[in-house]
C-alpha cells in the first residue's frame, strides 16, 4: 500500500529538467573573448614577421581554427530552445536530453576556448618585447643555415644514444639477475651489484661521462684508451643508465607474483630456466613504460657528451649560436630531440595495446 | 607397495611450527585425501612434498628414494610429481598450448611437435582442445584449472599433489574438474589431495587423513573417517563442515 502511493508521488514528480541558458551564456562570452585574444595574438604575430603571403595564409587559417569554440557554444542555444519547447508540451525525458545535450556543448565550447586562450597567450609571448623574444631564439635565416650542420652533427648523438640503449639492455639485466641471486653463494655479487648501482645512480651523468672520456685515457687503461670517444661516451652513459634500468629490471620481476615460481619449480624448471621462460618475459610487459622514460633521460643526455670533446648536436648548435649571436640554432637541436622521442612514446603505446588485445587482458 | 613415504616431518616458518611429525604412506595408485580447518597445514604438507618449501626434519621418499634435505636433484623429483595449485598459477603470456607443452619441451627434451600432440590428446580429454590457443586470462576458472591439472600431468608424474583445486571455483564448474580427477583415479593415478569437497573425499579417496595443527590426528577409509570417527576433534570439523552444508 505504502510504497505504492510513493511510487506514485514519484511519478507525479519527476526531476525537471537543467538550466542550461546561463552556461550556455557563459561559454559563448568565454569564446567570443578568446577568439578576441587568439585574433589580436595572431595579428600582433603578423605585424612582427611581415610575413610572405604563404605565412599569411597559414594565420589567417589559425585565425579560423580560434572560431571554431563558437560553434559548440551556438549549438547549446540550440538545444536550450529544444528544452523549453519540449518542457512546454509537458515531455520530460526529451527535455532533460536537450538539457543535458546543451550543457555538455557549453561545456566543450569553454574547454576548447580555454585552450585557444592559452595558445594566443604563448603566440603573444613570442612577440612581445617587439618580437625581441622570437628574433632572439627563431629567426628563418639562421635555421635555415644552421640546421644541415646540427643536424648532421645530431647523428653523434643518436648513434651514442642507440648504442647505449642496447648496451643498458644487456648490462641492466645483469646487474637485476646479479641482484637477486639466491642464497648464500649469491650474496656477494648481491652485494657488488648493491654497490654499483648505488654508486652510478648517485653520481651526476655529466660527471661519468668527464671522468671515463677523459680519465681512461689519461691512464693510459689499455684497450680503453685507444677507443673513440663516440665509445667512451657509450660506456660512460651505459655505467650510468645501467644502474637505473637494473632497478627497473629488479622492480618488475619481484612483482611477479611468487606462485607463477612455485608452478614453474613445480613443473620440474630450474631457477634459470623459471627466470628465462616465465619471470622475465611477464616482467619485461610491465617494464616497458618505466623503462621508456630511462631511455628518454639516456638521450637527452647525450647532449652532455660535449665535455668529453664531442662535437654533437648541442656543441655544434652552441657554436653555431655563438658566431651568430642567435639561439636559433640550439632551438633546433631542442626540437630534433623533441622529434625523436614522440614516435617511441607512441610506439610504446601501440605495443602495450596490441598486447592487451593478444592476451585478452583488460 | 608404497610409493611416497613421509616420516615425522616437522616444518617451521620462523617461530611459527606449522607441521609437527606428520607421518603418511601413500601406496601405487591410490587417491588420499588430506581435510582439515583452514591453517591445519595441508597445503604446506603439499608443498614440502614437492621440495617447495625446506623441512626442519624428517624424510620424505618417492619411490624409495630420500627426496628431502641437500643434495636432492628437485629438477628431477619435480618431474615424477606434478603439483596444481588452488590458484590455477597458469602462465599468462603463454597461450594454453604452450603452457602445457613447455616443461615437456623444456624439461623432458621431447620435440616440440611430439609434445604438442600429446598436449592436444589431454586437452582433448578435457574439452579443453578448441581452447589450445586462448590465453589463460580469456578462460574461466574451470577452464583454467583444467588446463593446469593437463599441464601437471603432460610430464607424466607418478604421482599428483592438488590442492584445493576447486576452492576458487564457482560451485557449478566444481563438477567438471571434480569430474577429471575421479577419472584419473579411475585410471590408477597415484594422488594426494587437499580439498573440503567431503562428498567428492568420500567418492575417490582410497585413505582419508584428517590434519589438525600440523598433526595427522586420524586416518582411514572413507567410511571409518565420516562415518565413525574416533577423534573429537575430527567429530567436531565434520560437524562443523556438515552445517556448512558441504558434506
Ligand atoms: N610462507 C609462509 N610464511 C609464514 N607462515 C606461513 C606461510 N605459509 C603458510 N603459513 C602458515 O602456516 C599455517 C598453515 O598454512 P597452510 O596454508 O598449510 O594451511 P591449509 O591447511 O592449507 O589451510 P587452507 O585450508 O586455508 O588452505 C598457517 O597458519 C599459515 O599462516
Ligand atoms: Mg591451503
């Protein structure tokens, strides 16, 4: 009896409707304003450069893509009207979608306006001061003759880079296995791989990479000093970013959990073979990420190996800069080595996903 | 004859004494069933038998042979004992095929086409054959642990330790693996298992050992143990167990 009555009452009084014109209000004057910004940002840009009519119409493109915020924000009026003339005739449920409808417009109207206010925000930066800031770290003329040379010497830089990865690959995993060797038999190199990798994680990259380019061979260290010292900086980076991706390595395979040993042991494996087959392997899934920003960090710290007498990207770009007094081109070395680490977060990415569809896993 | 022996085995974790003098025979093809409460120690009892876990003393024996203590090649004992755990403990980046066929390549040294095949006549056995390809986290529970119970077996043990095998299982796929281990021991395959499926205990089992801190405290046929029981304490736990309604 009770609960039938409150069923009914609760028929009788659905929940109305959401405002929806006050936002709605609000996101087109949000637009509107940062359409304002980007539109005096970009003009403040053009009066600057003075640029050839290609630029120009790259601008007034911008210029356009600053609008687009507007059309959500038009389109939640649209849907306020819907509101009111379904909420007229007395039709609930389709007016609380119109509502709902119009807010999430509104809303994606401010998001995206925001986001063009920031933008605008940043293009005035560069041109503020007279365009100082921009002359001073983008000028055409100087990335134009400078990039061949930069790039050219960037090569060093990706060469040390690729031979330390792989280098870093071998060694971190070593120093892991090392560190969690069983036992009493194990516990010195236990110790030993405690110690290297407490001692090369603490000591500053450019400090190693001085020390073993220089060092080695002042000493005269036989087979070390007659090296490259392209060679020199791949050990000396590999010493470092070693004792990081051991802990990477170490992290992983005790996050196995321990009954995927017992069915391994159990199944007659050795403890090698247990590692080899079953640990690594589902350990190695987990430390791609991880391991992606160690080696993200190994190249830009290649940019280091200057001190050691390399000519690579950033020495090359600080030359150029100094004969020229113009930074453009060290923001070109800054934007290769942008350029080279997007496409390995990606394909990071794309790796994890496509295990996750193989495996089934959620 | 017997075939696994197990002498006074005592096993401590710290100050912990979690197995103290456990004695038991298992002779060539029987099925003992190991009950008792939770924490009783069945499933350390098991995982010492298979050289998981070091004893503190005692002696344990397969086949005549002193399989506890130093020096016991455990590579090779593991290959006469098969073991499946509660918990599947599958290989989740190996595909089912693989994780059944990988100690019989890896361990046995046979070829891996002539292990796949044999692979593929146990799956087969237990409906689990269009599965041969599926990694184990697409797969139910039952689906998984039947895999693993194929998987301990694809090294042709002597002799198979389960574990409260269908503990994490939904009660209407507990059948089904139920249904392959009465079939084994059907087939003459020695086993020791842990379980609190008394009705199933009752079926298979050939002895029935009823644990209690660490302690076999009574064994016997299936009719001695359920129905007349000596021990308070066993007349308690299959009180206890009968209110649960799992007898
Ligand atoms: N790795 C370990 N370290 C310390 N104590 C442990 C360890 N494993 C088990 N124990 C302890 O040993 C005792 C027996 O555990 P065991 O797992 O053998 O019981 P069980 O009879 O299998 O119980 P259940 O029916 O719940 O599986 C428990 O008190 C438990 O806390
Ligand atoms: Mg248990």
């Amino acid at each position: 009896m009770t609960s039938g009555a409150q069923t009914e009452e609760v028929a009788a009084r659905p929940t109305p409707p959401q405002r929806v014109l006050p936002t709605a209000v609000v996101a087109l004057l949000v637009a509107v304003l940062c359409a304002l910004a980007a539109g005096l940002a970009l003009w403040s840009l053009h009066r600057m450069l003075e640029p050839p009519a290609g630029v120009d119409a790259l601008l007034v493109a911008l210029a356009l893509v600053a609008l687009l915020p507007l059309v959500p924000a038009v389109r939640a009026f649209g849907d306020d009207r819907r509101r009111a003339r379904h909420l007229a005739a007395g039709r609930l449920a389709p007016a609380r979608h119109e509502a709902a409808s119009g807010r999430e417009h509104a809303h994606t109207a401010m998001g995206y306006a925001l986001a063009v206010l920031v933008c605008a925000g940043l293009v005035w930066f560069t041109t503020a001061n007279d365009g100082a800031i921009t002359t001073t770290f983008l000028r055409w003329e100087f990335l134009r003759s400078s990039f061949a040379n930069v790039l050219d010497a960037f090569w060093i830089n990706v060469e040390v880079a690729v031979g330390a990865q792989l280098l870093v690959l071998v060694v971190g995993l070593v120093v892991a296995v090392m560190r969690l060797l069983p036992g009493r038999a194990g516990r010195p190199l236990r110790w030993l791989a405690i110690a290297y990798v407490d001692t090369f994680r603490a000591i500053p990259s450019i400090i190693t990479l001085y020390l073993v380019g220089f060092g080695l061979k002042l000493a005269q260290v036989p087979f070390f000093k007659d090296l490259s010292p392209v060679w020199l900086a791949i050990i000396a980076l590999t010493l470092t970013y070693s004792s990081y991706v051991a802990e990477v390595y170490r992290a992983g395979i005790e996050s196995i959990h321990p009954s995927q040993w017992a069915a391994s042991r159990s199944l007659g494996l050795s403890y090698g073979m247990t590692l080899r087959t079953v640990i690594v392997p589902q350990a190695v899934r987990r430390i791609v990420p991880p391991l992606l920003n160690d080696f993200i960090g190994l190249q830009k710290d290649t940019a280091l190996i200057g001190v050691m007498g390399v000519t690579d990207a950033f020495a090359q770009s600080r030359l150029t800069a100094s004969n020229v007094f113009n930074l453009t081109p060290v923001i070109v070395v800054a934007v290769l080595f942008v350029l080279i680490t997007i496409p390995q977060a990606r394909y990071v990415d794309r790796l994890l996903a496509k295990e996750q569809i193989r495996t089934g896993r959620s | 004859m017997t075939f696994l022996e197990i002498h006074d085995v005592h096993k401590s974790y710290g100050e912990h004494e979690v197995l103290r003098g456990v004695s038991l025979e298992v002779a060539k093809h029987e099925v003992v069933c190991l009950i008792g409460a939770s924490g009783s120690g069945k499933s350390t009892l098991l995982r010492c038998i298979n050289a998981l876990e070091p004893i503190q003393s005692g002696e344990i024996r397969v086949a005549g042979d002193v399989v506890s203590g130093l020096g016991v090649d455990v590579n090779r004992l593991r290959r006469n004992v098969g073991m499946v755990f509660q918990s599947y403990n599958l290989f989740p980046h190996m595909s089912v095929l693989r994780n059944v066929t990988l100690a019989p390549v890896r361990v046995g040294g046979r070829s891996r086409a002539e292990a796949e095949e044999q692979a593929l006549a146990l799956l087969d056995r237990v409906g689990m054959k269009d599965k041969a390809g599926a990694y184990p986290d697409a797969l139910s529970g039952g689906q998984q642990q039947r895999v693993a119970i194929v998987r301990a077996l694809a090294s042709d043990p002597q002799v198979l330790l389960l574990d409260e095998i269908t503990a994490a299982l939904d009660p209407e796929l507990v059948g089904d693996v139920l249904a392959i281990v009465r079939e084994l021991a059907q087939d003459g395959l020695t086993m020791l298992l842990a379980t609190h499926e008394m009705g199933f205990a009752r079926d298979v089992a050939s002895q029935v050992c009823f644990l209690h801190e660490g302690r076999i405290l009574e064994r016997g046929t299936p009719a001695q143990i359920f129905e007349d029981p000596q021990e308070d304490r066993t007349r308690q736990f299959l009180a206890r167990v009968l209110a649960s309604g799992r007898l």
